[in-house]
C-alpha cells in the first residue's frame, strides 16, 4: 500500500466519493494497469499505510479507462498487504467467530475479503486532484498497536481525518481498523451490521449479504 521528510505527505488522489456516506471512504505504481511490486522487507505502520496509498492512487488514476474487475485485481494484492483481514473479520464478528466452523469461516473470509476490495475500488475510483496527508507521528494503544494519522484533502474545501489502526505482525505492521473524522470505527460499525445477520440466518445470511454488497459495489462485475 512513503514519507515527506518535514510533513509525510504523499501527493496521490482521492476519489470523488460519489456523494455516498463519509462512513463509504472505510472500506498500483507506475504503469496504471501493473501490480505493484511490495518489498520483502516488511515497512514500519506510516511505510504500510503510504505503500496502501500509492495502490489507491494508481487505482484511481485508472478508474475512467479501466473496468472495474480489473482494478480489483490490481487494487487485491494491496489490500492483502495493507490488512489484516481475519483480524478485521473476527473483530468485526466478535465472540460468535469462535463458534463458526473451519468452513464457515473460510467462506466468510473469502466474502469478506471481496467485499473489502470491492468496497475501495468503488469509493476510491478518480482522480481530482485531491492529496492524502500521513502524519510522521504515531499514536500508541500499546505493546504492538498505533495509530496512524491521515487526512484526505480535495482541491478545494475541508478535509476528512481518515486514521488506521495498525496491529504489528510477524510479517510487519497492518492496518486491523480504520477510523473516519478520528473516530468512527469501521470494526464498530461492521459488527452492529454483522451481528444482526448472523443472530437472523447465521453465517450463511452473513456469507450471503457480503455478496450482495460486492455485486452492488460492482455494478455485477464481482460476486
């Protein structure tokens, strides 16, 4: 998914967010159409976050010339990188994940994985001229958890405080929440979502749901 010596700011895009929801901002290099080549050594949590942002600006840049299932595949390698999403999904289930089964979760994963792309690909899909801002500084929840502080900006007007949760991993640090105006979890307000399916049909409801959402999101072109 990096850092201006004085500001951290990384001059890239942000969509113009067709009108939806600010809660919709939650959730590739060079040549627009490439796959971005990470490197092996894993970055710090700012390094995390501005690599997720060069993705969303190559994304962007090629949201008008480019169909929507292949920037998705462009934009997935990145967000696999960027997030920890059996850490987001659990999280966002809470207690009842440990009773699903193997399965069950493996098929949700999946779902959810899709829906998260999907959910970027369609709120982060043109170029304005908009710039995202990473702070330098880190704010920490703990032993192995910050936050990372950034703010989306258009050409004209105010901008929105957009802020990781970043968790450190054995394969670095990853993004496990993403909080809008500084405070809005996107965990929060999953899990209210979330709970409610599964309380109504169980995994397969939620399984179900996450589709639906990711064809929505795609106009049909990902399930």
């Amino acid at each position: 998914m990096f850092t201006n010596p004085d500001t951290a700011a990384t001059s890239i895009a942000t969509p113009g967010l067709r009108r939806r929801s600010v809660l919709a901002l939650m959730m590739l290099a060079a040549s627009p159409l490439a796959r971005p080549a990470f490197a092996d050594i894993a970055p710090d949590a700012t390094g995390t976050v501005n690599q997720f942002n060069v993705a969303l600006l190559t994304a962007m840049k090629a949201g008008g010339r480019t169909d929507f299932s292949r920037r998705f595949e462009m934009l997935a390698p990145a967000v696999d990188q960027a997030f920890d999403l059996p850490a987001v999904l659990s999280a966002s289930i809470g207690l009842e994940w440990a009773s699903l089964s193997q399965q069950q979760q493996g098929r949700l994963l999946d779902a959810f994985r899709r829906y998260t792309v999907a959910s970027y690909v369609a709120n982060f899909d043109n170029y304005a001229g908009q710039s995202f801002t990473v702070s330098p500084d880190t704010r920490s929840l703990g032993v192995d958890r910050v936050v990372v502080k950034s703010r989306i900006a258009p050409v004209n007007g105010d901008a929105t405080e957009l802020d990781y949760v970043m968790k450190q991993t054995p394969s670095g640090w990853k993004v496990v929440d993403v909080l809008v105006a500084g405070s809005i979890s996107r965990v929060a307000v999953q899990r209210s979502d979330f709970r409610h399916l599964l309380s109504k049909g169980g995994g397969d409801a939620l399984v179900a749901s996450l589709q639906r959402k990711t064809s929505d999101l795609s106009g049909g072109a990902v399930a």
